[in-house]
C-alpha cells in the first residue's frame, strides 16, 4: 500500500504496514479505484452488505437517498468490483425484498445476465412480525461470477458424511483400486459424431447399441480401451448393460451448494447482534443490522480457500473479514463510518486475542495474526503534488495540443465531446451474445501495453489517447465500440465506450497536467468477440469512423 493516498495507522493496526490483510477507513468509491492498480485480478471473493435503500436512519448510517442516486452508487462500486476480481472470482451481495429486483437489474449490467450464480434465500430472522402485511422473515444475497463457468469449475462443494460415500461408493468385484460408483456409459446425442455409435458385446456375448436419441460416450477404439482396462462394468453377470465406473480415488466428493439458507444453520441477525453485545457489552449503541459469522463462513467456503484474498467494501461491523481472518483467508476491509474504528478495530484485535463467539468453536480458532490499518485521504495527494511542484521549478513545462481539440469545439459547440458520445442504457448490446453486437458500428482499436492489460481484459476502464497516435479529425457521434490490441496477441475483448470526454495527461495522479489535454474513453467490457486473440494490422488503431467490427470479421 504505497499509494500516497493510504495512510498507515500503526496505533489501529496488530502488525506492520506490509501486512496481507488491510483495513482501510475512508470512502470506498474513492478507494476502490485505487485499489484496482495494486489488486485488480487479485480478489478471489467480494461479500458486501451495502444500504438496502429502505427509508431508515440507523446509529452508523443514513440509509434515505433517492433510488436513482442508490442504484447510480452500485452500479459504481460494482464496476470496480469486477475489475479486482480473480478470472473465477465470485461477487456475493446481501440485499432485501424493496430493492432485490432493481439490484439484480443493475447487477446484470455490470457482469452480464449469464454470470448470475444464483440468488440464496436467507432466513435472517425467526421471530413473526404480526403488525405487518406479511412477516419478512428473509433476505437475499445475489451471487454473480466474473466467468460463470471459470467459477463453477474452481467453487468449492459442500462436504459430505461418511455414510454417503458408502452408500454411493462400493466394490462388488473387488477391484484393487478401491470403491467406486458406476454411471451411464451413453449420452445425449445432439452433438454426437458417427464413430459414437456402434454395437458392444459384452462378455456373456449379449449385443447392446446405444438407447434411441443417445450415443456412447467414447468412439469405439476408446471404449475397447476402456473395457481392457477394467473401467466398463457389464454386471456380475457380465450381461447387463455398460457402464462406466467412477473410482473413490479419482472423485471430486461433495454436494452442490442449495440456494435455501436456514437461520438455524447459517444464523439470523438477532444471533449475530447477541454476538456483537458479548464482544461490546460497554457500549450503549452497536450496530443494527449485523450479519453473523455462520453466515459468512458458508460463503467463503464455497467461493474461497485458504490464502484467497477476500473484500468487503460496506464493511459495517466487520463480520466479513473476522470471519475470514478465522478461516485463514486473507482480506481488505474497507468502511467510512465511525463503526471502523468504534467497532471494527476492536473487534478484530479481539479476534486475533482468541475471542471464542460466532464460529470461533466450530473452526477451532485459537487466535493469531495482524493486521495493516490505514486512513485514506485526498488531500495529501494534493500537498504532495505542491511539493512536487515546488521542488522541480527548474524542469521546462511543455505543453502538448492533441486532436485539433479547439476546432471541435468550434464544429460540435461548448460540450463537444459529452454531447456526442454517450451511451444510453437502451442502447446496450446484450452482453455475452454476439449476434446482438452491431458489426456496422463505428470501432476503435488501440494498442494496449502489457503492464496494464489485466485492467482492459475483462473489465472496465479508463483509456487516454494522445500524440500523433490519433487522428486530428474525429467523428465522435459515430464513435460505439473499442477493442484493445495487446502485442503479441492481437485483439480479442469488446467493449462499448460509455462516454467521451476532455481530460489531461495523467489526470488524478501527481503528474497531472493541466495545460495539456487528451481525449478520455470510459468503456465497460460486453464480451469477447473471438475465442482467441485474433492479429489485426496495426494501422487500424489509427482510424475511427472507416473502422467497423465486421471489417475486422472479414
């Protein structure tokens, strides 16, 4: 955490400043860019418990804001999000009935309808509220992935008993390599190739072809294989049908986590305010509405293992990263209210003291461990530029004027570039499929370099064009997609350019030069259009409104 920004509180923190498990104080729309230069594709899983947006004044916070500026705020935070996390890192949110549906809306825009996970249903409370029209005893958490199928394949099941295994695993012909289950050797047909259909015999002589609408699994040279090898079970007898036979050994053993959470398994927020009493028993006011540690644990074992980085960035009462610091996960916690150091600090030295509520017991969590604690202000960024300033007056300031800049105002009028390149919401391809991608629109390519490529690639972010790279005419209403090219690779990755706007060299860093103008592209990825990187010639970085996706097709 070098950033001039992040201050280290050594007097908050258990451990030094290099310490893997951060707690930063501050707003987290403004951390969390930052954040993305030193942790994006590092954060294997995001838990937040943001406002719910549902009219009331809490002790910490103020949850009364218009639901455009509500939905305005996610959709921020989001973005960010998705850029921190790892290529099968999972998103988890806790929401309630009020806004669950426009949430999941906006939460579709940032990381695509087809990598929505799920939506559990929690029963955080277990008491009836009889003055109401129904008793809301549930909320949701939304769960999305940056990769559906990367996360489905790296998520981890839900363990099994003993007595399940035995009861799926045997071995009636004793075969040295130990139990195992069998499983059809047929399957759908759909995508089948001629060589997988075919007759086997089976040892007692009996003929069996796959069933109607169906082929067998392997081409017939593989299934002789298979059957030499011992893995094709015909029956004691040797005259049942085929079938392929899974050993103990090799399996990947557990259940597929269910979308229907009992308080009584995973907690409730009374449960979890009963805990924070016995951790605060002096204070008058803690806070409201806490998730408990069972709740967080069942997440960070399915979406997590030991060493992942973990992010919560609506910290509240620092159920989030107490619960990670207990399963051995490494974490960033981020909160602006008083509740970081009233609440979370302490707890979270108790934590590491061995403090034994929440999971405590079932992890066997005896204690251990530091933490890094830091504040996050602006404006040492700014004294620090001063100082720079000060100190290099001897350096010759040159000023740089890109893309005839002064004419487009003259052509487009005072808002030149805002006015002609912003994207409406109605106007967003469909994410994810390609053949709702206007191949007629205008597109720009631009060389990416290899030491920010993981920024463009499967997320969202901020482009600079400037020099004799770019053309000193621009058609900016025209202007729809950008695609990076990365050398060596070619281009790939699709995005759509959100808005256009007049920035400056190295805007939001101590070398911003105001003197000197660029051309500024917010984009936001859609998809990618090539299942690998494609080689494009370099010449089209160069143009814009002669440059089309379908050309780039061809």
């Amino acid at each position: 955490m070098k950033d001039i920004k992040f201050i280290y509180e050594a007097d908050s923190s258990m451990g030094t400043s290099d310490s893997q498990n951060i707690l930063i104080k501050g707003n987290n729309k403004e951390i969390l860019p930052s954040l993305t230069k030193e942790f994006g594709g590092r954060i294997k899983c995001v838990y937040i418990d943001p406002p719910y947006n549902n009219g009331d004044t809490y002790h910490y916070y103020n949850d009364n804001v218009s639901e455009a500026n509500w939905l305005k705020d996610i959709h921020y935070v989001l973005a960010y999000l998705k850029m921190l996390l790892t290529k099968d890192g999972s998103v988890w949110i806790s929401i309630d009935d009020s806004e669950m549906a426009y949430l999941k809306v906006e939460a579709d825009k940032v990381f695509g309808r087809e990598n929505h996970a799920g939506t559990i249903i929690w029963q955080q409370r277990k008491t009836r509220e009889n003055r109401a029209v129904f008793s809301y005893n549930h909320e949701y958490v939304l769960v999305y992935a940056k990769d559906i199928a990367k996360f489905k394949k790296s998520r981890n099941l839900l363990p099994v008993g003993k007595d399940f295994i035995s009861s799926k695993y045997k071995n009636p012909d004793n075969d040295p390599r130990g139990p195992w289950q069998s499983i059809s050797a047929s399957v759908q047909a759909g995508h089948a190739v001629p060589s997988q259909f075919y007759t086997i015999v089976s040892p007692s002589g009996i003929e069996y072809n796959p069933p109607k609408g169906r082929c067998w699994v392997y081409n017939e040279a593989k299934m002789k294989d298979e059957i030499a090898s011992g893995n094709i079970w015909f029956g004691a007898s040797g005259s049942n049908t085929p079938r392929i036979k899974k050993f103990l050994s090799t399996a990947k053993i557990g259940l597929t986590p269910q979308t229907l959470w009992s308080g009584d398994e995973y907690g409730t927020t009374d449960s979890a305010k009963k805990h924070l009493l016995t951790l605060f028993h002096e204070q008058e006011k803690i806070f409201d509405t806490p998730k408990p540690e069972e709740l967080i644990k069942h997440i960070l074992e399915i979406a997590t293992n030991e060493g992942d980085y973990v992010l919560d960035c609506y910290l509240g009462s620092g159920t989030t990263i107490s619960t990670a610091h207990k399963l051995k996960r490494k974490y960033i916690g981020v909160e602006i209210g008083d509740q970081m150091t009233e609440l979370v600090v302490t707890r979270l030295k108790r934590v590491i003291e061995g403090e034994q509520g929440g999971i405590s017991t079932s992890v066997n969590w005896q204690g251990g461990g530091d933490f890094a604690f830091f504040t996050f202000d602006k404006t040492k960024e700014e004294i620090q530029k001063s100082t720079l300033k000060n100190d290099s007056q001897s350096n010759k300031k040159v000023v740089y004027h890109q893309l005839d800049l002064f004419s487009l105002f003259d052509e487009y009028g005072q808002k030149p570039i805002t006015e002609n390149c912003m994207v409406r919401d109605s106007e967003y391809p469909h994410y994810g499929k390609r053949s709702f991608v206007d191949t007629s629109k205008n597109v720009l390519i631009s060389l990416v370099k290899k030491d920010n490529e993981k920024i463009f690639l499967d997320g969202s972010a901020t482009i600079y064009y400037t020099g004799k790279k770019f053309p000193t005419t621009v058609a900016l209403n025209k202007l729809y997609y950008f695609m990076p090219y990365i050398k060596g690779k070619g281009v790939r990755d699709l995005f759509i350019i959100k808005i256009a706007r007049l920035g400056y060299r190295k805007e939001g860093t101590l070398e911003e030069d105001k003197n000197d103008l660029r051309l500024v592209f917010e984009i936001e990825h859609v998809g990618k259009l090539f299942d690998d990187y494609k080689n494009v010639k370099l010449e089209i970085w160069r143009t814009f409104t002669d440059t089309t996706i379908s050309k780039i097709l061809e």
